[in-house]
C-alpha cells in the first residue's frame, strides 16, 4: 500500500489494505452529527470491523470521541467502545483529552471540557514509550509500605525519582496557538491538537512504523506522523478536507507518492 493522503471512502479504502498491516491509527469520527461534515455518513460498524482488520498483532488505535448532550448525553462513545470489544480489540485504556480553554457553559449542569480517548489494542500492545513530567519532590525520603489492615503506616527509605509517567488525563489549548497555528486548519469544522497527536503517535510507535487515520481531516495526525519519522496513510472522502491536510504538511507540494 502506498503512503500519503488519500481521497476515498475509508471504508472501501480499507477493504483494499493489507491485513495487520497498522501499527497505530489515531483518528477521531464525526460523532453524533455534532458538525455538518459536508453531508457525508459514517459507517462506524464497518469502519470498526476494518479498523479490526488492519490492525497489527500489538497494534493500537486510538479512537476520540465524545457524546452529544442534548438534556442528557447519548453514551453513543460507550457503545462504541463495547462493540470494538465485541470486535476482538482490548480495552487497552480510558483516557481523557482535556479541553483546557473550552467556552461553552451549561444552565443546568457543569461545563463540559473533556472527549475520550479509547485506547484499543490488538493484544497486548507492541509499543509503549511513556511520556514522563518532572516530580515535584525526589530523592530519598521514608514513604509508607505495606500498609496493612491494622491501619498502621510502616514505612521504609525509598527513592522518590525526578520524572514520572504522566497520568491518562492529558490536557490541551484549544483553538488557534493551542490546536495548531495553522490558520487553514480551522476551515475543517472539528480540529485536534497536534499535541495530543503528537503524544499518541510517540506513546505507541517507534521511528519507521506506520500510522494511519481513515477519516484524517484536515491532517493533523498525518503531520504529526511525519515530523516523528513515522510512514503515514491518510484517507478522507472530502476532496476539500484532503487538499487542507496536502498544505498543512507538504505546503501544496506532494513529496509522497500516492498523495492526491
């Protein structure tokens, strides 16, 4: 198969690819007709059922989304997430992508701020490079063991270290400077940060792997993807959406054989 930006029907795109052949997919689906995406549908069982197929032994995919709150929210991202179980994939993680800027209040409840990230492997995963952050206190200190049922804190020396994982809550900047800088972007009406693209694709994937995302938009992930040295499949069936991501990455050259 061969790499770049691709016009077509995710759905036929993929019954043309080889099986597992995907180390990661990084995508984000037009969930609950919450963005008029030009008129087009969404086949999700079938796209799951192909994602399926793609993927990897020790592939990932991680799957955005969130539900529409319309006087109570659909949990249309739950099913989703049972019916990829049901597909073979294991519920690798739950993860949340914080909205850390978001405007828009409810009368009746809080603010919304938060999408999922389902993380869904193929088996136990291939790849895994954790992104660390610097502890705020490290060296030697007692810290509490075993502590049993007594209650009683009994302590030992350990060593607190200077970085640790980060935790599955990842929060981003929205909107212009914080999604991207990238102006043409926005004419995509649903744009992820580049860093929470960047974060997966590095989580999951070494230098050489390929990275793929069947309903790219405006190529966030595509761009991503290149900047780490990873191969790069992007497909879409808006010719519009596709000739964005061709300029956000290559500037209007096409330097990639098979891009449209």
């Amino acid at each position: 198969m061969e790499e770049g930006f691709f016009v077509d029907d995710c759905v036929a795109f993929m019954s043309r690819m080889d099986e597992k052949s995907i180390d990661l997919t990084v995508t984000s689906p037009p969930y609950d007709n919450l963005r008029n995406y030009k008129g087009y549908s969404f086949d999700f069982e079938n796209i799951a059922k192909h994602l399926y197929r793609v993927t990897k032994e020790g592939g990932v995919v991680v799957w955005v989304v969130g539900d529409k709150i319309n006087g109570g929210r659909t949990l249309t991202s739950f099913r989703q997430g049972l019916f990829f179980q049901d597909m073979g994939f294991l519920m690798h993680d739950v993860m949340i992508y914080q909205k850390k800027n978001t405007p828009f209040m409810r009368s009746n409840a809080y603010t919304n701020c938060y999408e999922f990230m389902f993380v869904l492997s193929r088996g136990k995963p291939n790849t895994f490079n954790p992104l660390k952050v610097e502890t705020v206190r490290h060296g030697m200190e007692m810290l509490t063991h075993n502590k049993g049922a007594d209650g009683v804190n009994k302590k030992v020396l350990k060593e607190l270290k200077k970085e640790k994982t980060r935790t599955n809550i990842w929060p981003y900047a929205v909107g212009y400077g914080g999604t991207t800088t990238d102006k043409i972007a926005f004419d995509h009406p649903a744009v992820f940060p580049e860093k929470l693209a960047e974060d997966h694709i590095l989580s999951w994937t070494n230098p050489g792997d390929l990275v793929f995302d069947p309903m790219c938009g405006s190529g966030t992930t595509g761009k991503m993807a290149l900047k780490h040295n990873r191969r790069f499949i992007g497909v879409d069936i808006s010719k519009a959406y596709v000739a964005i991501a061709k300029e956000r990455v290559f500037g209007g050259q096409i330097p990639m054989a098979g891009v449209v």
